[in-house]
C-alpha cells in the first residue's frame, strides 16, 4: 500500500491552460515554432504538478500536456507506422462506436497511422521524455509515484480491421500482435531502466466489447468477437511478459471521452469482467462507474484477491461537485459486492480506491469543467479517499 496505486487516483489528463492551447494552434497554423512551444508547455506541466501535489495526489502526470490525443506516444514512434492524412472511410470499421459516431457527423475522411512494413522500436517512444520531465519537478522519494499513460497496443487494429496491416507484411494477427508486443515490451524496460514504477494503458476499446451496437455490427461484418478479444488478452500479456514486479502496471478503461466529455458506448463489464480480472496479467484496473451507463458492481466479485480495483464514480464530464455521501454509498456497494468465497467488505475495500471516471481532457480541447472546477473535483477525490479507505 505504499506504492501506486493510491486509495485516490486519477487518470492523467488534465486541462489545459488557454496559454498553452494558443501556442499549440499558432504552431499549427505556422504563426509559431516549437522553440515558442517549448517553454509555455514546460511551465504548463510545472503548475500541474504543484497543483497535484497541492490538493495530495500521490500519483502524478504532466496532464499529457505534451499531446493532442490521448492515445499519442507509442504507434507514432514505431518503424512500420505510417502516417495517413486522408484514410479512406470505408477503411475505418464502421461497427466501432466512436468511428461510427464521427461517420454521423458527416465524416468521410480522417488522418490515421497505418501499419506499412515490419513494426519495430528503433527508438525512444515519446513516454521517456515525458518521464524525465516529470522526475525533473518531484522529489526523489517521489519519483516512484510518477504515472505515465500508454496507449492501447490494439488502437488502430481495432479501427481499422482487415486493413490493419498488409497482408504481404504480416500473414495473420498472430504475427502482427508478436510484433507489436515486442515494441510494448522493450518501451517498458526502456521506463523501468528511467526509474518507472507507475504504468496506466488507456483502453476505452476494451469497454466496446460490452456494447450490444459493437457486438451486432462485428457479427453483420463476419467477425469473431469472442475470437477477437481472446486475440487482444493475448497480446496484452505479450506485452507485459516479465515485466518487473516492482513496476505496476494497470488497465483503464471507459466508454469514450471526446470533447464537452462525449461518450460513444454503454454496457456493463459482466461481458468481460471475468477474463479481464482472471486472464489479463495487470495489478490494478481503473474503471468507469459515474453513471447508470457502466452497469451494476456485481461484475467485481471476479477480481482476485490480489489485485486492485480504482472505481471512477467522480464525473470528469460534468462540472457539478458530487456529495461525500454518493461517493461512500457508491464504495460501500461495491465492497459488498465483492464480498464472496471467504472474501469479507474489510478486505474488499483494501482492494478499492477512488477517482475521476477518465481524465479531464483526454482530447487537447478538454472536457466541460475549467480548471477551478477540475481543482475541485481531484480535490474531492482525496477527502473522500480519506474518509473512506483511511488514507
């Protein structure tokens, strides 16, 4: 317990400040250079700290201030990863919720990376620096604390179907997801070798599993779903094979998290939540429960009794503050229900911690609450994990 996870979390995005947005567009726009990014993103990053560290998180990020989505850092360092500003729409599969909400909005067109040869770590994914920046503003005793967010090894996989890769490239999923598991693998020695201890996979993909609409549109399109889930718990553990012990490793998940904190999917975790808790060789999985939208907590009677459990029943979407009395109801009913095979609540809730349901801006543009009311909102998150966990 004196290591991450914490009793309260969060997941890693944060707001940016209006500074470093207009910078990020000047640079865009060719009005600014990334000498100009450089130092406003660097004092951005320096005030989420001291604002995490103010309000007593114990597990900090950089805000991911340093990307425009959430899932950048890992495929777009990779050899074998091509950008493609105009992917065509038939080339997105239409069955996964939040390519089909974009295809509503009148979509016919978006940037994508695509596999085009052999995928290999050839170099530094963009999580190293992201690391050191960070080790740079805490203290030593901290630095064990610091958590960096990856992306999900099946993201562009999943969106992208029979056009993942080229079929005189790799033969079969099989080869590809060796391939990728590798690059996983050697980035998180690579962290490990930096002083990493703290490691989060965002992976809203996983949820998608649970959504009927995922479900019906993988069987119109002649796909296995249960073949492919088997095929991503799979390479999940490829990429985690022998990672080191003292380096946690968790699992974050939710239904979606675009801009004014839009969400592209419902489904309880019962679909998934056995082989994700038994089969998935992670420490800790951070879930979404802020709404009715995620189900019940009966699926958290699966979880082992050595792993941890952070439940996001804090809105990041909404900027109303939740009363201390939801958020011990919403515990408590999860300890209970987890209470089973010799397992009592006492022990269940050493099992359980708090925070947002997903970050705060897990697109650049962010989420519906400013920065004060986000303030609030980590704030509160660690008055109630100490009023109700102790600690």
């Amino acid at each position: 317990m004196s290591g991450p996870p914490y009793f309260a979390e969060h997941i890693g995005s944060l707001k940016r400040p209006a500074e470093l947005l207009k910078v990020r567009a000047d640079l865009d726009a060719g009005k600014a250079t990334k000498e100009d990014l450089k130092p406003v993103e660097d004092k951005a990053i320096a005030a989420a700290v001291k604002m995490q560290q103010e309000v007593g998180l114990k597990a900090i990020t950089d805000g991911e201030f340093g990307r425009h989505m959430f899932y950048d850092g890992m495929h777009d360092h990779l050899e074998g990863y091509g950008h493609v500003p105009d992917v065509p729409s038939h080339q997105f599969m239409m069955y996964v919720p939040d390519v089909a909400a974009f295809m509503k909005l009148d979509f016919k067109k978006a940037d994508s990376f695509m596999c085009t040869s052999k995928i290999k770590r050839t170099k530094p994914c963009a999580y190293g620096a992201e690391f050191e920046r960070l080790k740079s503003l805490v203290k030593p005793e901290e630095v064990k604390s610091i958590k960096i967010t990856m992306a999900a090894p099946e993201w562009f996989h999943l969106r992208h179907g029979q056009y993942a890769y080229p079929s005189d490239v790799y033969a079969n999923d099989d080869e590809h997801f060796a391939d990728i598991a590798k690059a996983y693998r050697e980035e998180l020695q690579y962290l490990y070798s930096l002083g990493c201890r703290n490691i989060q996979i965002d992976d809203p993909l996983l949820a998608y599993f649970c959504a009927e609409s995922m479900l019906d549109g993988m069987k119109k399109a002649g796909v296995d779903s249960e073949k492919l889930l088997s095929g991503y718990i799979s390479l999940y553990n490829q990429c985690l094979e022998g990672h080191p012990k003292d380096m946690t490793v968790g699992l974050h998940l939710c239904r979606g998290n675009f801009k004014d904190g839009r969400h592209f999917s419902e489904g309880s975790y019962d679909r998934i939540a056995a082989r994700m808790f038994n089969d998935m060789n992670f420490d800790v999985y951070y879930l979404e429960y802020d709404t009715d939208r995620a189900g019940g907590f009966g699926p958290l009677a699966s979880l082992p009794n050595n792993k941890r459990a952070i439940l996001g029943v804090i809105s990041s979407k909404k900027p109303e503050l939740e009363s201390m009395d939801y958020l011990k109801e919403k515990i408590d009913a999860a300890a209970e229900s987890m209470v089973k095979d010799g397992r009592t609540k006492e022990q269940a809730l050493k099992q359980l911690g708090i925070s947002p349901q997903c970050g705060f801006a897990s697109h650049s543009e962010g989420n519906l609450p400013n920065e004060q009311e986000m303030r609030a909102k980590l704030e509160l998150t660690v008055k109630a994990a100490k009023e109700i966990f102790g600690q």
